[in-house]
C-alpha cells in the first residue's frame, strides 16, 4: 500500500529481456540505501518488487501483462520514473491509500499554465472515469492528485502545484504521453457492491 506522494525520481539504467520477464534497474541514490530484495517500491505508480539491491538503485522484474497494461513496456534507458517506498502503518497518510494496481493508461491532452500552477488534463480509460468524481482523488504516475473537473465525459482535469511539477516526472510530459492511471480506491468498491446489486 502506499500514499501517492513521490519520495523521488530515479532513471531507468538498463532493461533485460530474460525468459519471461523484462528487467530494469533504476538508478535512485536516495532511496538505495533504504532498499532490500524483496521490498516493494512503486515505479510511476506500479507496485514492484526489489529483486537486486545496490548502493545507488536497484532491479526489478515486470512480467508481461504488467509490460502490456502500464507504461512499463514503453521504459528504455535514460526514463525518468516516480518512486514511493511502500507504507509504514505508523504513519499519516499525507495523500490517499492508492494499491500500487494500476487500472489503465491514460494519456495528457495538454499542460496549461494558470499563475504559479498547472492545469494538466487526462484523458483516462472509461472504467476508471466512471468511478472518477470531481474533488475526489486520482493516482497519475504514482502521484495522488485531486480531480479539479471532469470535461467531455473522457477528460479529467488535474490542477498541479509547482513542488509536484518539480518533484516527479510530471513536469516532463509533453503532449499524447502515456502515463499510469490508478482510480479511487473507495470508488472502485462503491461501483462493485452497485454492480452486484444491480445483476
């Protein structure tokens, strides 16, 4: 489990296909030293596990369905991905409980400047917008926003503060980027329980 707030970004530094699995290492100084195999880390958003840890990073091993259904697959050397350390229970969940499971990709339609801030849109695959509402809670690329609008029944509207511009790998999107897209964890329970009273 995790918060959404992004500890930091590191570099993807290599990526080997092996049998079954693509590997990657990441290159994140500030988060290596914390890190043992076997500790889960959320990589834009996606939960994963560490299989190799070193003084500056560490590996990971994604299969394919994680390769086909997140931004995973599109990763190569020199990416620049958001990092989270799982959870510890004793302390304040500063965001919002995001599962690490991302439940589809989206893609920015466009990045305008308001004042001091950003009002970023997405476009979000149609399950996740449908149990997505305005001032509600959103997971982009691991980091925990707040849905400012919905716009054109396919748009969600991020307004994003400059420390999270600066901080994650937001600010480094450009137009048509695919990115992670986690729905509400509440909203996804609230739409099962309707569902199966609605059959």
């Amino acid at each position: 489990m995790f918060k959404g707030i992004v500890e930091t970004t590191g570099l993807i530094r290599s990526v080997r296909d092996r049998q079954s699995t693509r590997r990657f290492s990441v290159e994140a100084p500030d988060l290596a030293s914390d890190l043992r195999a076997g500790d889960s880390v959320a990589v834009d958003g996606a939960c994963l596990t560490v299989v190799e840890a070193a003084p500056d990073g560490f590996a990971v091993d994604v299969i394919g369905t994680t390769l086909e259904r997140t931004v995973a697959g599109g990763y190569e050397d020199g990416t620049c991905v958001n990092l989270e350390r799982a959870m510890r229970m004793d302390t304040r969940i500063d965001g919002h409980l995001v599962q690490g499971h991302i439940d589809g990709v989206g893609h920015l339609v466009q990045s305008i400047m308001e004042g001091d801030f950003w009002l970023m849109d997405f476009r979000i695959p149609s399950d996740v917008l449908s149990l997505t509402v305005e001032r509600g809670s959103i997971a982009i690329n691991g980091v925990s926003l707040t849905v400012s609008e919905l716009l054109d029944g396919e748009v969600c509207r991020i307004g994003v503060i400059p420390f999270t511009y600066e901080h994650t790998n937001l600010g480094d999107l450009e137009t048509g980027a695919a990115v992670n897209v986690e729905g509400d964890l509440i909203g996804k329970y609230v739409g099962k329980v309707l569902a199966d009273r609605a059959k």
